[in-house]
C-alpha cells in the first residue's frame, strides 16, 4: 500500500500534486493496480456533457484486482468474515483462495443461465457471503449488477429492474434481521408481475422459508452450483473490460422524480474506493475491517466488497442489527474478532446510546484502533460518545462525507493523520476540489463562510451518467453552476478552512442515513384513493436524524386513524418501510404561492416547531392556511 499518506505533511504535499498535476498523481496510484493492458491517457474530461473518462485504452478487470493478485502471496488470508444474525449460528470465513473459488464457480452459473458481458443482473439477497459472491461474479463475467437493498418492496424492485431491464434475479427464500424474517422470493415473485426482461431468477437457500419455484424461470443456487461441479473445469477466466466499461448501477433518490441509477465504471471507481479505502482507515495488513453498512447502499459496495478486497483487506460483514439479540451486539463482534476499524453511520450511534452505557461499558474493545462515520451528519454527542465510550478516547475517528454518485470518500480526516474536529469533515482528499458556491452562481472565497458545495474538477470515483437518461444526469448535478458537480448539499467552512456539511439544500431527507426523496414519498401517498395531495417535509429526530412529516390533504369523509394506517401501508408497499412518516397531520389545505406553488419552507418551520422564523408569508394565496396549520400540529408536539 505504498500509496498510504502517514503524516500531514505527506497529505499536503499529495494534495497539493493531486491539484497540480493530476494526471501523474492518479496515474502512479493506478500503476498500483493490475491491469491487463495500461491506459493511453489518465484523464479526458468535460462537465458540460458531462463527459468523464479516466484511464480511457486501459483495460482490466476488478476482480483479478480484487482477488487473483492477492492469491500467491496472501491466498489464506481471510477476504470475508461472516457474522450470522443469530449469535448461535456458526460464523463463516471465506480466505481469498476461497472466495476466488466461489466467485469463478458462481460465474460459471450466471454464464449457464444465458449471461453475458453487458447484461444487468438485479441482485436482492440478505447480507450473506453469496451476497459479495454474487457481485463479483458479475464482474468477472462483465455483466451490470443492481444491487436492491432487502428493505425496499416489490414496486421498488420491479421499478428497477424496468429501469435497467435486468435479465436475471438474484434472491434468497429469506432473509433475517432481528427476531423477523424477510421474505425475499415472495417479495421478487411480487415484483416480476411487472417485469418483461427478465428470464431468471436464481434463489438461495438461506431462511428455509417456503417459496414458490415457476419451472422455467425460477433454479435453485445449490442445484446450479453443483451443475457447474459436474461439468469439469470450475475456472471461470476474467472478462477483459474496457476501463469505462459500466461496472454497475445503483439506484438513489433524488429531488424529483423516481430513484435514478447511478452508473459506476471500472478503473476509476477500482481505483478510488482503494485509494480512499487505504488511506482514510490508514488500514494495515492483517487488521480486521468491519463496516456495519448494507452491500445494498454505496457504501456496502465501496467499503465491504471493493475497496477492502482491492487492498487485501479482511473485511468484516454482518447479517444481522445492532439491537439484537441486544443492543451490545456490535460490541460483542468487535470483541469475538478483535476487529481493528469500525465503521458505522450515526444513526446507529444514535440508537445505542440511548440504550446505555451498560451494553458497552463491559465489553472488551480494545482491538479498536480506528472509528469510522458515514452517512449523516454526526451531533457532537453522538461524536463524544463514539469517541468515549467506544473508542476509549484514543481511536481517531474517520467522518466521512461523500455520496453515491461520488464512488468514495471526498472529505473526511485521514484517520490519526489529520486533524479531525467533531461534526467537521474536516480537508479535501487528494484530488478533491471543493468549493462554496452563492445563489448567483458565484464562487465564495475565503474562510467562515457558508454555500453551496460543488467540486471543480474530476476524482476517478465520480458517477458517468445516470443509466438509460444522460440528460437526467447533466440537469441534476452539471447545470445547476456552470463547469462544477453540484453536490446538493450545503456547507461551512470554518477560519483554518475545514469544511462542515451542513446537509441538503434540496428536497432530499436523510433518514437513518438513508436518502429519500420527497416527491417519491409524496407520489406514494398520493396514491391512496382518499388522498387529494401531500407535502412532505424533514424535522429533526434524535434518533434518525430526520424524521419524515407529512402533510396530507384528505376526502372529507375519512377516519383519520385508519387512513393514516392505509397511508403508512400504502408508503411500505410502494416503496418501503423506510420511506414511511413518522407523522401525518391531515390538514385542509397546504400553503401555496399565487402560482399553485407549495411553500416548504413554511411546513418545513411548522414541522420543526421554528414558529418565530415563519418568514414572508404575505405572498401566499392564503395566508390563513397557515394558522390552521400550526393549530393542527400542536397535536403532534
Ligand atoms: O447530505 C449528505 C449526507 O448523505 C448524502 C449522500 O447520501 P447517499 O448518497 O445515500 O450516501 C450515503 C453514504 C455515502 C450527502 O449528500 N452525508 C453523507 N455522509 C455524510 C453526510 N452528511 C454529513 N456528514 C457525513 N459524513
């Protein structure tokens, strides 16, 4: 990992030759890499189309990187530790030798089931070890996977895989979190009443849950593995993949609309999440790796699967919640692997504190080393109590902010490395340009002060188009300023010039660390026959960060209890239990401009009980519908 920055005067001088010569920088932290034919050029690169290439002629394929090339030296070493959800189930380790085998094998079954380079493959599967094979193993054939995470519904699922026209399912008959059983094949069944293109589905044992198999379409993972078994050569050679070459999709929410799907490419995305993996952790050979994420979110993709195993990392999964059987669980897995760095998302901090001190005060912790944060932004108390309670006050903690679309980490303290200041993420990485914009599109200079956060120039890491709609892309984060990504989200830059995200200036709520966008929770509700309209809003929550408020407009005639039942139903279904409110204040009418307009900013003061900043409210159609309004939510305070 030579690549590694280990003080703060070797960040300064790599940032300052990312920003001056970035071409030499990302090209020697390529050349770390294996590739099957080197790059004619580092980076090509306009933001008005936007088009992005970095490593363009090269050609590769991430698994050889992120397997195959540690197979001499550290082919025992473990790639994958397994934690089950239940405490008593035996764990798994998969070395690399191991999880190399697996993945060949389980190409091996995607080629018999008629996939090939290009085709995407939606994959649904709960945190298992099949769940990173069967991402892999897409790659080594260069198929597209599309991850869907387990909690989100049938119309979710069928949604995407419309999108991106999957050819194949990738499920399990169950799948368990805490004391409840996910029931995955009944959910894609649901979903495929929908769904043309695709011809397959394959289903692994994992619940034992009774499923439905239709002949034809439905295998068994266990049976296509053992056919694979019977037909000799279990090799599956790697797919020689163009550097741009989409490596995979992943769906996020954003302002309007439905979720887009966010396309990554192979090298730069390779690339970065295991630079970005290396130095943010400052991993060190033989330390266990545990990121507590979903392979279903980015950075269940970035920092369990690719950037760990890119750098022969032992990387930690767990099936299970943090809340059980007990909400000493996470601790109880740092102490039986000794786990070195934990990453997290401060909801999940959030949460356990208020379970305690108990559940972590008794626990040996003192393999940790280095405490990671991604998500949200981290309250001061949730950061103090990581740092106290969980790192005993001597592991550096890692707050990593960036996004889906940015591939890894864009700022964040380099653990123990540079300087880190609680809710702050603190400097640019290497080659990460920020900047704070103002309304006019104006660059604002200098320190302590607040805009718009934007990045100037490419990182290899960053998104290339959003898949089937180019224009979608360009308008969502090329258009808003003039040759700059626009991030969405808002910042501060301190005095010494450390940066604070502030969170998003648009219509995006993040909830427990998910993002979710407010037109797609308003489209949900507004389905239900009883629904006129909605607005839905962010307030703040201590646990979540932000709950999610809705204002619904209803037929007269409604029983409010039972619509708001049908309400919440209707939002699992369509989208998932993590899109549902936490309130819903039916109201008789919502606060509009002379322009049918909604104004937010009103619901959103209501919704955070700000009443004494309501703002200009003159301009409204009626300014009535506000008093009725505040006089509704007092209900709910
Ligand atoms: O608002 C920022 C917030 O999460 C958004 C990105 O969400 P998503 O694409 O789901 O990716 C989450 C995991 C990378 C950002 O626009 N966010 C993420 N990390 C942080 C954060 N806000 C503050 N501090 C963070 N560390």
């Amino acid at each position: 990992m030579s690549f590694q920055i280990k003080t703060f005067e070797e960040y300064q001088d790599a940032y300052k030759k990312s920003v001056e010569n970035p071409e030499q920088f990302w090209g020697e932290v390529a050349d770390q890499f294996f590739w099957k034919r080197k790059w004619n050029n580092v980076l090509q690169w306009n933001f008005k189309e936007p088009n992005i290439k970095w490593f363009e002629g090269g050609k590769l394929n991430i698994t050889e990187n992120c397997l195959d090339r540690h197979i001499y030296q550290n082919g025992d070493t473990p790639a994958i530790i397994w934690e089950p959800n239940d405490p008593n189930e035996a764990h798994r380790i998969l070395t690399y030798k191991q999880l190399l085998g697996k993945v060949e094998q389980f190409a091996n079954v995607l080629k018999n089931n008629g996939i090939r380079k290009g085709d995407r493959v939606c994959i649904y599967l709960p945190m298992v070890p099949e769940l990173v094979i069967a991402v892999l193993a897409c790659a080594r054939i260069g198929a597209i996977h599309s991850v869907v995470f387990g909690g989100f519904s049938a119309q979710s699922i069928a949604d995407r895989i419309n999108d991106a026209e999957c050819k194949l399912v990738i499920t399990a008959d169950g799948g368990f979190r805490g004391t409840k059983v996910l029931e995955l094949k009944t959910i894609v069944d649901d979903a495929l009443m929908q769904c043309k293109s695709v011809e397959k589905v394959i289903v692994l044992t994992r619940s034992r849950t009774p499923v439905s198999m239709i002949k034809g379409r439905d295998v068994w993972w266990e049976d296509e593995i053992r056919k694979v078994e019977t037909q000799g050569n279990p090799a599956c050679p790697a797919e020689e993949m163009d550097a741009e070459d989409t490596l995979f999709i992943l769906y996020t929410s954003g302002s309007t609309g439905k979720p887009k799907g966010v396309v990554h490419t192979t090298a730069g995305y390779m690339v970065y999440t295991g630079y970005t993996f290396a130095n943010t952790f400052q991993y060190k050979p033989g330390e266990v790796y545990f990121c507590t994420a979903d392979i279903g979110w980015i950075t269940g993709h970035s920092y369990i699967v690719y950037g760990p195993l890119s750098q022969g990392a032992t990387s930690l999964m767990f099936e299970g919640i943090p809340t059980f059987p007990d909400a000493g669980r996470y601790w109880d897995i740092v102490d039986k692997y000794k786990v070195n760095i934990i990453y997290t998302a401060p909801t999940a901090i959030r949460s356990l504190m208020a379970f305690g001190d108990e559940y972590v005060d008794n626990k040996d912790l003192s393999s940790l080393r280095v405490l990671g944060s991604v998500g949200e932004p981290i309250n001061e108390e949730a950061w103090n109590w990581y740092h106290e309670k969980v790192g005993k006050g001597r592991c550096p903690i890692a707050d990593t902010w960036w996004q889906t679309e940015n591939g890894g980490h864009l700022m964040t303290p380099i653990a123990g490395v540079t300087p880190e200041i609680p809710g702050y993420a603190m400097l640019p990485l290497p080659g990460v340009q920020p900047c704070l914009m103002d309304e006019n599109g104006k660059e604002i200079e200098g320190n302590d002060v607040s805009g718009n956060l934007c990045i100037k120039f490419p990182w290899p890491g960053m998104l290339r188009t959003t898949w089937g709609d180019h224009e979608r892309c360009r308008q969502t984060y090329f258009a808003t300023y003039e040759n700059m990504y626009f991030t969405g989200d808002g910042c501060y830059r301190s005095p010494e010039g450390y940066y604070r995200i502030t969170g998003r200036v648009d219509d995006v709520l993040n909830v427990s660390g998910h993002r979710i966008g407010t037109a797609e929770v308003e489209n949900a509700i507004n389905m239900h026959s009883d629904v006129v309209e909605s607005a839905i809003v962010g307030y703040p929550h201590p646990v979540k960060g932000q709950g999610i408020y809705a204002y619904v407009i209803a037929n007269h005639h409604i029983d409010e209890e039972s619509t708001r039942r049908d309400i919440l139903q209707t939002v699992s279904r369509l989208i998932g239990a993590i899109a549902k409110p936490d309130i819903i204040q039916f109201v008789d009418d919502l606060p509009k401009t002379r322009s049918g307009k909604i104004m937010r900013r009103i619901l959103r003061k209501v919704a955070e009980d700000d009443l004494s900043r309501l703002g200009d409210i003159s301009t409204l159609q009626d300014p009535t519908v506000v008093d009725a309004i505040i006089e509704g939510a007092k209900a709910f305070k």
